[in-house]
C-alpha cells in the first residue's frame, strides 16, 4: 500500500451541475461531457492564479458508497487566496490520508482499470475526496501515467 498524508489543496475549475452515479455508465458519460465542456470553453485559459499545469478530477460528496451519487470537479491547484474567475468554481480538498494508485497504460481505459481495483480492492475508503492529476506524464494518451488519490480512513 502507497499511504500519504496530503495538506489542503486548493482548487478553481469547473463542476458538475448536478451529481452523476456509476449506475449503468452515467458517470462515465456525465465526466466525459464536463471534460469536453472544460476544453471547448477554455476555462484553462481563464485559470490565470495556476500554480502548475497539472489537471485535477476531483470525485466528492459522496452520498455513500462507490455505487451512490456523487460530485465532479475538473480544476487547478490554485493558491488559498486565488481569484475564482466569473463562470467558474473553487474546491477544497480537506487535509487527510490517501491511497495513491498509479494508472499506466492507454487512455482513458488504463484509469478505468484502476478504479476498478480500487473498487474491488478492501482498501478502508472515506468516500469523501478522491481524485486523479493528469500532469505531462498522461498526454501520450498510448503510453499514459496517471496518479490517483483516493482517500481512507
């Protein structure tokens, strides 16, 4: 196991309107079509207070369980007193202990296969913020690395 302790990690980006499930692929569908919506409004470009170029997908408020709703968030590490531009949001990812899971392989499918271990996994999960960063290691999207974090008790 890759246990680590994180501190808060501030965020600005772009959230769901709405929450999403895993029931039958929706949110596969629900991310992707944020995702597409990230990149066709060029909310990267509106981010001006990044502090590095890494891409977080945040999964939180969870309303239990891997198999009940939940939040998206696509976004920035940003600074604690960044300016969230109009149109977009801020989101904290509390301090706590994470399982860090490397995805490697082709995308998205090799991030779809760590969470399937994860979710299969007897890893004591808080169901409270996980997330991915897609930095330069995952653009090669034939030859991909992807870090996950997702949080225990």
């Amino acid at each position: 196991m890759n246990i680590i302790h994180l501190q808060e990690i501030y965020l600005t980006g772009l959230a769901m309107p709405s929450k999403t499930s895993n029931e039958n692929g929706q949110s596969s569908i629900d991310c992707e079509n944020l995702w597409h919506e990230f990149h066709k409004q060029k909310y990267t470009d509106k981010i001006g207070d990044k502090l590095s170029d890494d891409i977080y997908g945040v999964y939180f408020d969870y309303d239990g369980d891997s198999t009940r709703p939940f939040n998206y968030f696509i976004g920035y590490k940003v600074s604690k007193d960044a300016v969230v531009p109009t149109g977009l949001q801020s989101l904290i990812i509390p301090e706590g202990r994470f399982e860090k899971v490397t995805a490697q392989g082709k995308m998205p499918g090799c991030v779809t296969a760590a969470w399937k271990q994860i979710w299969e996994s007897p890893l004591a999960r808080a169901y409270k913020y996980d997330f991915e960063i897609y930095d330069e290691r995952s653009k090669n999207w034939d030859d991909a690395e992807v870090e996950v974090f997702v949080s225990i008790k």
